[in-house]
C-alpha cells in the first residue's frame, strides 16, 4: 500500500492513539511518541493577574484545544477585546516506566506570554504567540504517583511593549489557540530544543534536472550518563516509497552534550524537481541507533523538495530555471466564529482555494503560522514568504531587539525544511506612523535604530539560511523608506499598495511600481499588499472608492492585475486577503472586519476570487461573476414592462461566451480582459442563467439561479403588484440581507407615479478624500450596520404613490453626528481627522398630514451611531398614497432607510 508523506503520519498517530494507555510506551516498544493533549483541560480567565499561589480561587470551564478566550467579545459593540491573563488546567497520567525518557510539552502555538507549570513548578515559559515552543518536563514529574501529575498552562495577551506585534490591523487573539502535544523521547534523541525545530536540517546545496545533492545536518541530545556510541541514519525516499540514498554515520555521544553532525548525499541522479505544477515531495528519514543493540532510539521525517530558484531585478523570479510569476494571496489565520482557534482542516482549506484559484505564492502574514499550511504549500506546490509580527512600530529596547531575534531564528528553524518557503521576511510597513513626529532629532534616532534592527536581522537571517532570499514589506511611503535606508538592506523590496483605495488616483499603482524600478535598478520587487473592502451585503451599478461594495473591489482588482501581468520586472504580488479577517478596532460597514478578503470569513467565494482563477486557472474557465448575489431587486423597466434589466459579469479564460437567461439565448461575447458584460432582463421570481464556453469541442458551464423582487415602475402598476419596498437613503448601494430574505435598494427622487424623496442631500463625512458616503461608524446594537450608515440630511418630505389599502411601514433612523473626533483608520493615511458635528436635530414627522412622532430626537432617544426604528400601520385610501413628511423644529430632519409593506 502506498502512503503519502502527510497519510504516513496520520497513520502513526492512529496507531499511536489506539495504544493510548500510557503503560504501552513502558514495555520499550515505542521509544519516541507525539500524541495530543488538547483534551479536558479547565480555563479560566484571570483579570486580576493572579499568581500562581492564588489562581485555584478562579470559575473554571470545560475546554480543549485549539482554544481562543476572543472568539465573541471581538464582534461585540464594545470596544476593546479582553487582553489579560488566562489559566488552564488538567492532571496528566504518566506511567512510572516513563521515567527514563525525556518528556516534552510541544505548543504549535500560544498568545503571547505563556507559563509552563508542572505539579506547582515553573517548568518554563515562551514570549511570542506564533511561534512553537518546547518545555522539557521530566524533572518536575512525579513518576512515583502517576496518577497525580498537573500541567497548568499561564498565558497572557496584554500589551507589551517589548514584543511584537505592538499594534497592528488584526485581533491578537488571546489561548492556547494551535495543538499542544506531550512527546516522549529516548534519553538519546534529535534535538528539541533548538528553538523548537525537529533537530533536522535539510539542505540541497545543488540541484539541476540531472542531478542533486543533499546536506543533512542533526543536532543530537544526549542525556545518558555514559558515553554513547550511536549510529545516525539519514535516507531520501521517493514518493512511491523507494530509497533513493542512505548515508550513516557513527557518532559518540557525551553525556548532557549536544552535538551535530553533518550527512552529505551526492548525485541523486534525474531528480523530480518539485513545482506548482509537479509538487514532487520526497522524505528525509533520519534515525539513531543504538550503535551496539540496534535498538531503534529516534526518528524524524522532513519533507524534500528538489527546486532552484532566484530573484532577478528585471526579469522577475525564475523556478527551476524557468520564468515563473508569483501570484497569490496573503492570509490571516482567524475565522468566523472561531477566533485564530481552528481546527487542521480549516487551515487545509485555505491552501487548497488558493491552489483552487490559480495561486502559486502565499505570504503567510504577519506571523508565521500553524504548521500545516507549509505542510499543504508543500504538497499543493504553493510558494511562500513566512515572517515574523515586527509591525508599523518598534520599541527600543534591548528586550524587543532579543525577541525579534528569538522570533526570527524560531520561525527559520522550524520551518527549515519546507520547499515551499523561497523567503523570510521579518517586517512590515514599519515606518507607517513613525513615533516622534514633533521632533525632528529623535525621530531620526528612532529611525537610525529601526534601521540597526532591520540589519540587525537581516544579518542573522542571511547567517541562518543563506538559501533563502530576505525580504520586508513597506507601505506606499517610497521617499521616507528610501531615506531611511530599508530599500537597500533587504535582498527583495515588497510593497503594500492601495492607490485607488486609500490613495485616491488607481493609476498611482503603476506609477509607482515604473518609479521603483527605474530609481533601484537592482532590486527585485514584489506588491506584498493589494486590497479593497468588499462587504459581501453591499452591491452596486455604481461603484465608489470607499463604498464597501463587492463591485468597486472587482473593478480595484481588474486593474491592479493587469497592471502587475504587464511588468516582467514585478516578481510576484500577493492579494490582501485571501478571507476577510477579524481586526477588532476596526468600525465601517461590518465592524471588527477587515473586508479585503477574496473569500469572506466563512470562506464563501465573492466574485473577485472568480476573477483570478479566470487569470490564472489554465482549464476551460467560465464563472458567472456575481452569482453569489442570487437575491436581487430593481425596478421594472417601465410600466408595460415585468422585468428589470440590469448589468450581469461573466468571466472566463476562453475567447467568448454565450449567456442563456430563463431559456433565452442572450447572444455570445468576445471577452476583454476576461470579463464579458451583458444586460439581462430578469423578470419576478427565480430567474435561471447559464453561462456556456467552448473548448475542444467540449462545452463548460456555469449555471446559477437568481431570485429577483420585481418592483412595479408605477407602484399603481397592475402588471407589477405593489407588496413592498426597502429603501436606503443617501446611498447608491444594495443591501443584501440574506437571513431576512430582504433587498435594500438606492433611493431616488420622486417621481410622478413612483416613489422618492423631496429635498436634503445625503450625508457625507467631513474627512478627507474618501469617495464613498455615509459614516464609518459603528452603529450599536445591529449587525446591519449599512442601514443606518447613509442617510439624507434635511429631507423635506419622502412620497410613495401606492394604491389604496392597509401599509406597514417603518423608518430608520441613527444620529451619524456623533460629536466625536474619531482617529482615522492608521492603514487610511490620507484621511484627515473627522470632526463630526454635534448640534441638536429634533424634527417631527407626519404622515398623510397625522402627525406620528412629534419633536424626535434620536440622540437623546437612542443616544448617537445607533439604531432607532420607529414602526407605524397606515391605512391609504381615496387614491393619496403615502406622505411622510419631516418638519424641522431644530437642526436638519434626517432619514436613514424606509420599508414599506402593504398588508392588505
Ligand atoms: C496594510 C497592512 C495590513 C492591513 C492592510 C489594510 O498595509 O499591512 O496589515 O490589514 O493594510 O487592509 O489596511
């Protein structure tokens, strides 16, 4: 039977797991074992900070890991999420036969500060939370009452000023959040303690399509108190199993030292070369012996990929001797619901809709991650950066250079021997708001130092593996970075750009990506960030830098990747982001989200992501690009017509398509830039499309089912009848409210026959360059916070011209001046800050002449940024249909959205 690499170790933990009673590693069969202990721990949170003495007094609940204490007061509507200190329990069995092995705790990962207690003993402690750590345990276990050993696990995720991440655009989720393991090894082992590496080192010093060669470097531990003699085993297996080569080594041991031996295999003759196509993976076995019984002490396997690869300034990256660009995403390890809590498969699923979007770079940001996202780059043939959370600021002092370096050489030794990694990368847009900016001289103090760190680092990361190429990424800043010396430093310069989003003008990108090149002819540059928010609720016909819809970040995105594809010099770009992702302090259309991601929290595809496979899939590609949008509304197109036309995307990788709406061929069209554009008239009810491409005599479909809310052009229509109506005012958007089964659409101004508003202007902040409309504010107490966000400021009246009978009807209300000066987004750097006004607006508004709500005052009713809903039944008759008119008694009446449903 044939195992692959990743089913080999599934299939030892299993095994494993079924022996699980802990006597079985006594009787010397098992030398070396990994089993989870994720299970049946006890957690409590700990604001006070208790010491280890006192936490015992603390509430306890029942939890496993991967565990995260953030997963719901991120999303709540106050601000701030807990950082502070949490404890978990739980008692371990350990078999008295144990006690000449070496035991470890093994954490993929905690945030940030943890404390390993072992029977009321500090048994060791780990700063950084995306890192793994290692705490060897046997001294502090008691083998003589095995039933009564207590791990007790202390970690923290406060502020500190001395590890990094100090702030940055995403949750720092606070747990136990990645696997934990207790590993048993030989007296003799691979080292695990090398920061946390497996002991192995596998280097491929040369390697062409005829031949490679393999440079193994072990670090052994020894704790036996006698000489030892071993022997140390490495072979590379191929992917059907076969031994390929075997080189062994005999090697004496002292006792209590570590030492390191190096194995070199040569002439591996006609090499698979591992790829994004052709992922080959061999495996690196490594074994101790014992020199004189044989008996099996230690085993390690790594992954092996054979590629060469390089940056070249001008012509890009080159895999394998072969121009390769680099296209992909970044990610954030968070999901909905969750937290950064989440199990393998979700992360597995990540890697696999890149490779299924046509990626083949992923930069793993802004820390590394768990361990099996390489493992998947690995087997997916996905190339990868992998850094470490040194982000927007750095403190100095000695305490926060030592970390960054611990973190650095952490993240390089554990992830050694992964294929997939081409760079380490160790910051990102450090200078985004320099601290200091009222003086001059000790800002460029700060900066002097940000500049020895980054040498600093990219000194120990050149020394640490001189096989890999170094990198950080900068924000758009290109005249402050160059001057103080970060373009130079790293051997590939990324940048993270946002013209056309934060920046105003989309033709910026290009420019700048023209100005870089000319002005450091020889750096290679990648884009490393490239983004705009898409809240998967909000559409458009016309879209608006800033307006959150999904339309406005297709359209960012057809233009950013045409730009990138046009430069040879540009090595590769990673989309920002691959999900949305949690960042708490964030507010706007969908609080606590940033929306950048190509796929949302939960991993539903929005139309962009179909854009890039259209890029960069090369089978028969055609997607209809907005078919996520299947709950649609609009007006008939005029009072003899029961249907609406409105504009509907297809893209595709082949020459043209052919569109087929309820039955109807809509004609074929030759795609431009992979997209196609047609109007489809969809009438009341579920509307059927199918997209269609020929390929080889094959036909590829796309087929989607749309249900359309007709609107009646005159709501008086008998073609069209009159049931209800969702409009939000001062905006151009669609809300989508999928669980209501509710369309929100555009106003309008009133027309004879129709409906709309008379008078006032939509509301716009007063901040700077942004394009969109509406407030950025968190509205309190709804998810639904594009309801109350727009608004039409000074309304005189609202009139709809329905036919008689009985109507319910609700208005929306929210005081968007709040009064306060709220920060601007630190990632919006052009946006100045926004004062918002604060004066009274009280207005009464009337109905069909009756007076309904006298002197309204919303903040005082519902205080300001929060929803105010007033419901009322009307009953029309004689023909006048609706009036609401606002009269202003203080300040300017205002209007959110209105719904109208007839009853009867
Ligand atoms: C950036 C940051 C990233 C942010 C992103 C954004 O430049 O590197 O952490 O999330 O911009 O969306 O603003």
């Amino acid at each position: 039977m044939k195992l692959s690499f990743v089913k080999f170790i599934t299939a030892l933990l299993i095994i494993v797991n079924s022996f699980c009673s802990l006597s079985v590693w006594a009787d010397g069969r098992m030398e070396f074992i990994k089993v989870s202990l994720n299970d049946n721990w006890k957690f409590s949170r700990d604001p006070q900070g208790k010491g280890f003495n006192d936490h015992t007094s603390l509430k306890w609940e029942d939890v496993s890991f991967p565990h995260s204490w953030n997963t719901q007061d991120v999303m709540d509507d106050d601000p701030g999420y807990y950082r502070g200190t949490g404890w978990y329990k739980r008692k371990v069995k350990i078999d008295p036969g144990l006690k000449n092995k070496q035991l470890f705790l093994y954490f993929d990962g905690a945030n940030q500060q943890s404390e390993i207690f072992v029977n009321g003993k500090s048994a060791g402690s780990h700063i950084g939370g995306y890192t793994r750590f290692c705490i060897p345990i046997s001294n502090f276990l008691n083998f003589n009452n095995p039933e009564d050993n207590e791990v007790v696990i202390k970690v923290d995720n406060r502020h500190n000023d001395d590890i990094p991440p100090l702030s940055a655009d995403f949750t720092f989720f606070g747990g136990v959040y990645r696997n934990l393991y207790l590993i048993v090894k030989d007296e003799v082992h691979f080292d695990l303690t090398d920061y946390a590496s497996n002991g192995v080192y596998v280097n491929t010093p040369l390697v062409s399509e005829k031949s490679a060669s393999v440079v193994v470097r072990s670090k052994l531990s020894n704790s036996v108190r006698q000489l030892n003699r071993v022997l140390v085993e490495t072979s590379v297996i191929d992917s059907l199993g076969n031994k390929v080569a075997v080189v062994r080594s005999s090697v004496k041991l002292t006792p209590d030292v570590k030492s390191e031996i190096s194995q070199e295999i040569k002439g591996i003759n006609n090499p698979h070369l591992w790829s994004p196509d052709a992922p080959y993976l061999y495996k690196v076995i490594s074994r101790i012996y014992d020199a004189k019984s044989k008996r099996l002490l230690d085993e390690v396997i790594n992954p092996l990929g054979f590629r060469w690869f390089k940056f070249d300034p001008n012509e890009g990256f080159f895999l394998n001797g072969k121009r390769c660009k680099l296209i992909g995403t970044s990610r954030h390890q968070d999901y909905e619901d969750m937290g950064n809590a989440l199990p393998a498969a979700l992360h597995i699923r990540d890697v696999e809709l890149l490779k299924e979007m046509g990626g083949n770079f992923l930069r793993i940001a802004h820390y590394p991650q768990d361990p099996v996202i390489l493992e998947m780059c690995d087997k997916l043939g996905i190339l990868t950066s992998v850094e470490i959370p040194v982000v927007n600021a750095i403190t100095e002092s000695e305490e926060f250079y030592t970390n960054c370096r611990e973190m650095q050489k952490e993240m390089i030794r554990q992830n050694y021997n992964h294929p997939s990694v081409i760079l380490w990368a160790y910051m990102n847009e450090v200078l985004l708001k320099p601290k200091f900016a009222n003086d001059v001289k000790r800002q460029d103090e700060y900066y002097k130092n940000i500049t020895a760190l980054v040498q600093n680092l990219e000194d120990l990361t050149r020394k640490e593996d001189p096989s890999r190429y170094t990198f950080i990424s900068n924000h758009g800043a290109y005249d402050l970075y160059k001057r103080v010396g970060l373009t130079s430093i790293p051997m590939v310069i990324g940048w993270n750009l946002y013209q056309g989003w934060y920046g105003d003008k989309i033709e910026g990108f290009g420019q700048f990506l023209d100005k870089f090149h000319k002005e450091n002819p020889g750096k290679s540059l990648m884009v490393t960030e490239f983004g705009a928010d898409a809240d998967p609720r909000l559409r458009t016909f016309n879209p608006l830098r800033f307006d959150k819809t999904v339309e406005y970040a297709s359209f960012y995105h057809e233009v950013y990747l045409k730009e990138i594809e046009k430069r040879d010099f540009v090595a590769g770009a990673a989309v920002w982001n691959l999900a949305d992702f949690n960042s708490e302090q964030r507010e706007e259309t969908m609080p606590h989200m940033n929306n950048k991601g190509l796929l949302t929290w939960n991993r539903k595809p929005k139309d962009i992501y179909y854009f890039y496979q259209a890029n960069l899939l090369r089978k028969p590609f055609v997607r209809i690009a907005s078919r996520s949008w299947n709950l649609r509304s609009g007006i008939a197109d005029s009072d003899n017509h029961d249907f609406c036309i409105q504009k509907l995307k297809v893209y595709t990788n082949q020459k043209e398509v052919t569109l087929i709406v309820n039955g109807k061929n809509l004609g074929t069209k030759i795609a431009k830039d992979r997209i196609c554009l047609w109007d489809v008239p969809f009438i009341n009810g579920l509307n059927t499309l199918e997209a269609v491409v020929k390929e080889g005599g094959l036909l590829y479909k796309d087929y989607t089912e749309i249900d359309f809310k007709l609107l009646p052009y005159n709501l008086n229509s008998s073609l069209v009848p009159f049931k209800e109506m969702n409009i939000l005012l001062g905006s151009q958007r669609y809300f989508i409210d999928d669980l209501k089964h509710v369309v929100w659409i555009p106003d309008q101004p009133y027309r004879a026959g129709g409906w709309g508003y008379t008078g006032g202007m939509p509301f716009k902040l007063n901040n700077g360059n942004k394009d969109g409309y509406g407030s950025d504010g968190n509205i309190r107490g709804t998810f639904d916070d594009p309801l109350f966000q727009t608004q039409r400021v000074g309304i005189n009246e609202y009139r709809l011209d329905v036919p008689d009978g009985l109507y319910h009807i609700s208005m929306y209300f929210s005081e968007l001046n709040d009064g306060r000066e709220k920060a601007p987004l630190l990632y919006n750097l052009n946006n100045s800050v926004a004062k918002r006004a604060d004066s009274a607006r009280v207005f009464s508004v009337s109905v069909n002449d009756k007076q309904l709500l006298k002197a309204l005052n919303i903040r005082e009713e519902a205080g300001a940024n929060a929803g105010l809903i007033k419901s009322m039944e009307v009953f029309v008759e004689g023909g006048k249909g609706i009036s609401i008119k606002f009269s202003p008694i203080e300040g300017n009446p205002v209007l959110n959205a209105l719904q109208i449903r007839k009853e009867f």
